[in-house]
C-alpha cells in the first residue's frame, strides 16, 4: 500500500469514527419486581446503577437518583450505550431484599440507552 492509500486509509478511519461519538442522555424510569411497585419500611432506600457493558471504552459507572416513594429512579447524564444494571433494594437495616442477586457483576439487567429522555421500566426478576 503506497503512503498516499495509507494517508486516505487513515482519514476513513478518523471521519468514521467521528460518527461513534457517544451522546449524553437523561433517562427516568421505574422499578418493579415480578410486576408489583417496591415498598419499603421506614428508612429503606433503592440503589440503581448502570455500569457498561464494554468497560473497555469507559470504566465509569452511573448511580441513578432514586425515590422509594415511586419507586423510580433517573440520571441526568449518561452516555448513549449498552449497559448492565444493578439493583438493590435496601431495608431500614441495609439488608438487600434480592438478597444480592442483582448486584454489581450478578445482575443479568441488561438496556440499551440509545436517546435523550429515554424512559427505561426495569422488572426484576425473581431470584
């Protein structure tokens, strides 16, 4: 390959991937368990992260504001991607009530974030 193929090779390459950047988007959603809202004693919380899927691009990971009174959860800035999401649901004791099955690296929660303001429900699943 001559220096002047290898020189349009590489501009290919650097426009193409100017096509992949990630976008920031706010998403919201709820969180039910077998179809049913979380209820919670006094004091108990809800913890949502989204940790992705390819931590070869990011190693970041993104805990979601939550409110246990309806049991959803948001987070205003998230890049556009596949993600694995962790969900613990906290009594007044800090006892998970999935029992750690959904934790960070457990969870088989799987979305994809593909726009802004997207709305994604989560339903755990039973153990």
């Amino acid at each position: 390959m001559s220096r002047y193929q290898a020189a349009i090779v590489l501009v290919l390459v650097l426009l193409g991937a100017r096509g992949c950047e990630v976008k920031p988007c706010a998403i919201r959603g709820t969180v039910t368990h077998k179809g049913e809202k979380l209820t919670w004693p006094k004091g108990g919380r809800l913890l949502v992260i989204f940790v992705p899927e390819n931590r070869r691009f990011s190693d970041s990971v993104y805990a979601a504001e939550t409110d246990t009174a309806t049991s959803t959860f948001s987070i205003a800035s998230i890049p556009s991607g596949r993600y694995q999401v962790a969900v613990q649901q906290f009594d007044g004791k800090y006892m998970d009530a999935f029992g750690g099955a959904h934790d960070l690296g457990k969870s088989r929660i799987y979305c994809r974030i593909d726009r802004d303001n997207q709305v994604i429900d989560i339903d755990v699943p039973a153990r």
